[in-house]
C-alpha cells in the first residue's frame, strides 16, 4: 500500500505550519519551502480548510494557519480526510463475491481488518507527535 501524494502533502504542510505557528503562510511560500508545485498545494490547502485543522484568509495579505494546536491534529483523521480511496482491492466495499471465488471471501476480511489497524496506528498520533 502506498499513500498518495496528496495525503504526503498535506502532512508536510501540517508539519511546516507546526513548526511555525506564528507564520501566515501563502501557497506560494509552502510550495518553495516543501519543493512542491503551487498547483498540487492549492487543492491541500483547500481541502484542509474545509477542516477546523487550517484557517484560512483570503485577501492581499492573506495565507492560511493552523487552525488548533498541533496536539489536536489527529494523524488518522488527517488520513481519513486525504485518501479518497483506501481499498487495497477493488472489491473491499462491496459485498459482492469476487468472480472466482464461489464461497465467502476470507481475503478480503483479511484485508479489511489489515487496512483498519493502519488507520488505527495513524490514529494514536498527534501532530504533535511529528514536531
């Protein structure tokens, strides 16, 4: 399993912003200093202040900032909100038997079991945990 670019954006955004909690920060500041494109930050920055994680302001002197402090920034959280898509097959969330299987699948409860303890790992940290 790998997780997406987005979700490793949107971590590095979290981290430089909790490393610099007084900063307003512009996309255009985040993408230099994470050496990422303006493009990919935008839509980071756009999902993450749909959340109470980011504030955002808007205006000429605008940016955006952690909205809570770095211990309230739930790790798995961050993850449920960034993967669109966490199915490792494409049949986890359906209950549809795979076509070659006649019976019950048991890999797939394997599989689900697996993904939900990773989720479950991410959640015991903290942005905090990260600083």
């Amino acid at each position: 399993m790998q997780l997406s670019k987005f979700t490793d954006y949107t971590f590095r955004v979290l981290i430089y912003m909790g490393k610099h909690p007084d900063e307003l920060c512009t996309v255009e500041k985040l993408a230099n200093e994470l050496d990422v494109s303006d493009h990919h930050l935008k839509k980071v920055i756009y999902k993450l202040a749909k959340t109470e994680y980011v504030t955002s302001m808007k205006g000429r002197f605008g940016g955006v900032k952690l909205g809570v402090t770095p211990d309230q920034i739930n790790l798995g959280e961050v993850l449920r909100i960034t993967e669109e898509n966490l199915n490792i097959v494409g049949c986890l969330n359906t209950g549809e038997t795979c076509q070659f299987i006649e019976e019950e699948c048991r890999l797939k409860g394997i599989i689900k079991t697996s993904l939900d303890k990773f989720i479950a790992e991410f959640g015991k940290y903290t942005l905090q945990d990260l600083l």
